[in-house]
C-alpha cells in the first residue's frame, strides 16, 4: 500500500531585494547603509542590512529613516529593473517545481510536495535551489520549507540573510507552542492588543479558549488564527497569473486641488504606465483615476475604451476627461491612473473611426528607447516640466 | 353619444390606434383614444404626442359626441367581444362610456372632452400617390442598418432627390450603410432639397399601419403625412432636422480602381454562414475570409466551441486576402438582398465593403469588417 507524500511548502523570499540589486549594480554602495524611497512625503521601500542595524525599517517614513540614518545612501527605486530580476527568480524556481505562485516582487511560494520521492533530503534541494538563485542574480534569498504556507513563510524569516529553515511535520507542534502569536501572519498591532490582555503569547496559547471563542471575538480572523495555532493552513500555491493592470500613483508633498499640477502628474504617471506596457507588450481597455482626498477618503473612477491602448497621451487624455467630469473642488492627497482590460477584443470597425496616428507610436517607442539607454530622467517632455 | 358599430368595421383600425399609444405614460391624454361620432362615422384619433393616427369608420350615429377612453382597455375589450353589433352611449354626468352587446354590458371611465388636442390635418395641397407596398419594402431593406442608439442623426432614414432624377434613401449605423435609389417623379418633387429624416420608431410605426394599396403622401415643414387613397385612415409624424453624416464619402471608396470584386451565391454563403455562426461566442462573433482567385474559405473558432471550416466557390480579385465580418450581421444583410448572386467590392481588409446584387437594382449595402486581431488559438494533441 502507497501512502500520500506530505505536503511541502516552499516559501522564498529575496533579502532585501531592491538594496541588495542596487549594492549588486553599485559597487560603491556594497557595505553601506542603502535606503531605497524617494521624496520627503515617501515611506522607506526597503533597506540593506547595514541600514537595518539603525533602526531602519520598511514603510518607516522617509523623514524618520533619514533621522535615524542620515548617512545612508538614499535610492529612488526603479521598478522596472526590479521587475527584470524578479523574473529572472522566477525562472530558476519553475524548474524546480510546475506549482509557483509569486506572493510579490520578491517572494514566492512553491509545492514541494512529493519532491522528497525524488530526493529524500528536501534541504539539500532547498539549498540548490537557493544556489541556482544566486548564480542567476547574484543575490541571496532566505527559504522556509514547512508543511503548510503560513509556517513556510515565518521559517523563511527565521534565519535571515541567506537561510535555509526546515520546519518537519513531527516539529510543528513544538514549534507552535513556542512560537510568538506576533509571529503568525495577521496578527497586526490591534490583535496583539487583544492577545495580551488574554495572556495569549504562544500560538499554542490560542488553543486554551474554543474555536467559538475566537469566531465571536475576532470574527473570520479569529477562525483562521484558530486554525494556524493548530498548523492548519489550507490556501494552496496558487500558480503565477499575469498581471491585471498597469498603475502608478503619487502622494504629493501639499495637499493640492491645481488643476496644471494634477494634469502634469497624469502625463508623468500615463507615461510611466505607457512604457511599462509597451516593454510588455500589452495594451489595456480601462482606464482607472484614483483620487485620494485631504481627508483620506479615495474614490476611483474608469472608462472603458473601445480599443486597447498602450499610448501615452490616450491613457493621459482619458484620465484627464475623468478627472474633469468628476468636477472635484476638494485638496488631493494623492492622485494615480491605472490600465487594466489586457488584450484587444474582435469589434467591428466603424465609418467614422479615427485611425491610430503611427507617428504617436513611434514617439514613445523613441522616448522608451531612449530612458532605456540613459536612464529614465535622461528625457522629459516638455509638458511636465 | 350614442352610436352603434359593427365589430368587423372598427376592430382594425382600434388596434392601429391602440398601437400608437405608449405604453408607460403618466398622461391620461396619451392613455386615450378619442372616439368622435358625427354624420354616419366613427373617427378614432390616438397620438403619443409626436405620431398621430386617424381613422374613420362607418357607425349608425345616434347622437354626436367626441370623449376619450383609455384606449388599451378599450380595445381589448372590444378585441374579445364576438362580432356583431356593439353600442356605446355616453354618460356625460358620470364621465364613463357604456358598452352594450346583447347581454354584455361594461362601463369605462371617460376623459373630459376639454383634454382633447386638434390632430393635424392631411395637407391636400400638392399630395402625392406612392405605393404602400413599395414604401413598406424601403423601410424593410434600410431600416436593419439603422442604429438604435449613438448619434440621433443616425437613427433615422434619409429620403432625398438624388442624382439622374432619382431619390435615394438611405439609412446606417456606426458600421453599415443601406442605400435603395428609384424613381418617383412627383415624390421627387415634393422632397426638400436635403430630403427629409424620419426617425427609426417612426419608420416601425410607418410598416406597421402601411398595406400593400397606394398611399397619399404629403409633407409640410415639420411633418410627413400618409392617408389611405379612400381618406379613412391617415398617420402623421414629425420629422428630425438633424445633420445627416456625407455618407457620399464612404460611398465614393467603392468604384476606386483597386477595390477587390468577390462573386459569390447568396444561398451558399447563407448556409455556410448559419453553420459557421455556431461556433461563434460572445468575445469572438465573426467569420475569417481566406480570399483567393477561386476559393474563399471561411473559418470561426473559439477556444471553448471549437472550430468551422467551409470553402464557397467564388470568383475573385484584388490584393486583399484576409478579411473577417461579424457572421450575425452579414447574415442579416445576406437576408435583405433577392439575387441568386452577390457581389462584394471590399476596399481594405479594415475598409468599406460594398455588397450588391445582379436582381437588386439600386441597392447597396455597406458593411464594415471586423478588426481583425492575431489570435492565438491552443489545442493539445497526442504525438
């Protein structure tokens, strides 16, 4: 009689991704702290370990992070080269297994269930794997194999930089009953509040009060917390999809309502989006405007064309016409567009159509070369200026 | 009032004026059917404020009187009366009209005879006769092109004096065109030198009352007036005084030197095309053309329906070899035409085609193809 192979699951995740890309592109910048956000107003993306020792944190306000570490080097990021090497990572992992779905740009998990048929010592294949990465990218990774996702994603986090965490199936109660309830995906500030004045501070803690208990206290999250405090984590790896949409937005340094200043950041951003579908060589049917208010409330509004675009001044005009028609009188926070709707679908032509103008396409296929080449703010069109 | 009809004499014309009326109106006026009795006539007069129906029948009046009912309830009731004769008498006091027959008796409130507006009157002067049947035919091979909604320009029929004395109309939406050209020298005569628009609700109306006897038909400024050649019955509609699109610059494409010919049997492509049209889906509804010298293949697939393949025997010309239409719509249009053979003069795998038939003189359609989209269609076989 066979038994079922246990289930493996692989969590990766990049140490700090975009500071290590840059230390690897930047050889000035290896062994310094690199913090990687722009502007006053912005938050820290991530960080380099070096930066880390002062305290600096990801989602830390820039302002902070340049108190507490004024001598870092300072990066804006750049996305589109994060991307790149995000795929590149993503190649190594599919040949290791069919079953990889990229939690983000630089995390991911696999199924390794039944690998161990092939190769007894999961850890040693972990290890390749985390091998070929760095040969591939020339960066490190952490790796958390577990038998459930929630589990492989905290034994990831375990041993960083350049770990390898194996959590067995017999060790899971073990390590549940000393595993900080701050540690379990989901517990934020607010539950652990509500933990603490339980006296719950182990996940195995959590299993002193019913499931009924947790359900009338936390609602579903306190049934899925019931559930992870026993190792119960049922999501499977859900293989990579493409993405749906293109987006960019920007928080401003004022609150601002100037219609001049919230045009130029469209173009800015119908720019961004544009390109970056063009190098993927997509073109999207709805246009998005995202609108968020002084006050913090945020609206969005779309319009569906009846072609696909990946043009700049289509995507531009299209969310400039939705942001005229919502007739805003209120300071905005922030304000960003996105593309979405991939892929052009049949329709019949009209009598009246206005052919695409083939100089547009050639312009920003001209502007794309060039940032390509000498980097993004090498040229600028002289509307945003 | 008091008048006595025979159903027979009345039943048809209730049911055109119970057709004009709208279905949803606050309005009791436009609820009504005005009934007038007077000499030895019954004249029934409906309107949803824009058309307007008259028709006049024969009655035994007893007393003169005009009152409105509501006019749905009106005639289905005498719809579901045996035939025979009915009498209907006003109460004035009460404000209901009696509907006796034999035993039958039924009241209906009735409408205060000061909420009745004056119809307009058929213009005699300078009326042309048409032939209710040849109008009807008009309607049915343009209005298919007729756009419900989008610009309200195009969503009406154009009839206006046209080149060699003859009058063209003429009726599109966003992606076809229909076009009949004939000859009426006294219509001619009567049309406006930019012709006149009637509105595609109005057109439906129009088929509707329309028979195959001849017409009288006149037109003011405003309106466009139809009566039966006996005067008994007559319709009236405004007309619209939009901007009608220069169809003339798609029309001129078609007789450019390099616009490719396909000869192809109408019955052939029909029945092809009813086939193909099965494996068309709601995200891909047309029909690839594979054009060469002898041969068109038509082809449509979807990944979930799978796919269709049909080769027509075909006479053809030209440097366009892949063109794809909407199968629905070039069915609809197949359908409108009468010859045996069609011929298509396609301008561009992305431009007008122009459809015309041996046995249709002066008709044209133009339909416009779909976009055509590299489509990437996978399938798992076993090798």
């Amino acid at each position: 009689m066979t038994t079922a192979p246990l289930p493996w699951i692989l969590h990766l995740d990049m140490d700090a991704f975009y500071a290590s890309v840059e230390q690897r592109d930047e050889p000035r910048y290896r062994g310094r702290p690199v913090i990687i956000g722009g502007g006053d107003r912005g938050v820290v993306a991530t960080c380099s370990y070096e930066a880390r020792k002062f305290g600096v944190r990801s989602a830390m306000p820039i302002s902070e992070a340049r108190r507490l570490c004024p001598q870092a080097i300072y990066v804006m990021p750049r996305m589109a080269h994060y991307q790149e090497v995000s795929q590149t990572v993503m190649q190594v992992l599919h040949s290791y297994s069919p079953l990889v779905e990229q939690a983000s740009i630089d995390e991911a998990y696999l199924d390794f269930t039944g690998l161990e048929l092939v190769e007894s010592d999961v850890r040693a294949r972990a290890q390749r794997l985390q091998a070929e990465v760095k040969e591939a990218t020339g960066l490190s990774c952490s790796l958390g194999l577990a038998p459930v996702k929630f589990l492989a994603k905290i034994a990831s986090d375990m041993h960083k930089p350049a770990g390898v965490t194996v959590l067995a199936h017999h060790a899971v109660p073990a390590f549940l009953a000393r595993l900080p309830v701050g540690k379990i995906p989901g517990v934020g500030k607010q539950t652990g509040l509500v933990l603490e004045t339980l006296s719950v501070h182990y996940a195995a803690d959590i299993l002193r009060y019913p499931r009924e208990f947790w359900e009338r206290k936390l609602g579903k999250a306190g049934l899925a917390l019931y559930e992870r405090a026993q190792g119960i984590d049922p999501r499977p790896v859900t293989p990579y999809t493409e993405p749906k949409s293109e987006s960019a937005e920007n928080t401003f340094d004022a609150d601002t309502s100037d219609p001049a200043v919230l045009a130029r950041w469209l173009f800015a951003q119908a720019e961004r989006v544009g390109a970056r579908l063009r190098k993927g060589g997509r073109k999207g049917r709805t246009i998005t405007l995202k609108m968020k208010f002084s006050d913090f409330t945020q609206i969005t509004r779309s319009r569906t064309l009846p072609t696909a675009t990946n043009t700049t001044r289509v995507i531009y005009e299209t969310a400039l016409a939705l942001l005229h028609e919502q007739k805003n009188t209120q300071r905005l926070r922030l304000i960003g567009l996105g593309v979405s709707q991939f892929g052009e679908v049949p329709r019949q032509l009209g009598f009246f159509d206005t052919p695409e103008d083939p100089r547009e396409a050639k312009l920003d296929a001209t502007l794309d070369a060039l940032r390509e080449k000498f980097g993004p703010a090498a040229i600028v069109r002289g509307r945003i200026l | 009032m008091l008048i006595q009809i025979q159903k027979e004499d009345v039943i048809e014309g209730l049911q055109k004026a119970a057709s004009i009326i709208p279905q949803k109106t606050g309005a009791a006026y436009l609820r009504s059917i005005w009934l007038r009795a007077e000499g030895n006539k019954l004249e029934l007069l409906s309107t949803d404020s824009n058309i307007e129906f008259r028709g006049s029948y024969t009655a035994t009046v007893k007393q003169e009187g005009l009152l409105g009912v509501q006019g749905r309830a009106f005639v289905e009731l005498i719809r579901r009366l045996p035939a025979g004769e009915i009498t209907l008498r006003a109460d004035e006091a009460a404000s209901v009209l009696h509907i006796e027959q034999g035993r039958r008796q039924y009241k209906l409130p009735t409408n205060d005879k000061t909420w009745f507006q004056s119809f307009s009157d058929f213009p005699e002067s300078g009326a042309v006769m048409w032939s209710g049947d040849f109008l009807q035919e008009l309607i049915d091979r343009v209005n298919f092109c007729i756009g419900e909604e989008g610009l309200e320009a195009i969503a009406c029929m154009i009839l206006k004096p046209a080149a060699n004395e003859k009058i063209e109309a003429a009726g599109m939406n966003g992606h076809q065109f229909a076009m009949i050209r004939f000859s009426n020298d006294e219509l001619r005569g009567l049309l406006p030198p930019n012709g006149i628009l009637i509105q595609k609700k109005y057109l439906n109306e129009m088929k509707k009352w329309l028979g195959i006897d001849e017409i009288d038909v006149n037109l003011d400024e405003k309106r466009l007036y139809l009566r039966t050649t006996d005067k008994k019955e007559s319709l009236s509609l405004p007309l619209s005084a939009y901007q009608y699109p220069d169809y003339h610059t798609f029309l001129a494409r078609l007789d450019a030197p390099e616009v490719a010919s396909l000869e192809i049997s109408r019955g052939e492509a029909q029945e092809a095309l009813q086939r193909i049209l099965i494996f068309n889906t709601e995200s891909n509804r047309c029909t690839y053309f594979q054009l060469t010298p002898t041969e068109v293949i038509l082809t449509a697939a979807g990944q979930d329906v799978g796919s269709a393949t049909e080769t027509l025997d075909v006479a053809y010309h030209g440097a366009v070899e892949r063109i794809a239409f909407p199968t629905h719509n070039l069915l609809s249009l197949l359908d409108h035409f009468n010859s045996a053979k069609l011929t298509l003069s396609l301008t561009g795998s992305e431009g007008p085609c122009g459809v015309r038939g041996e046995d249709d003189a002066e008709y044209l359609v133009i339909i416009m193809p779909m976009k055509i989209l590299d489509d990437t269609q996978f399938s798992e076989e076993q090798v």
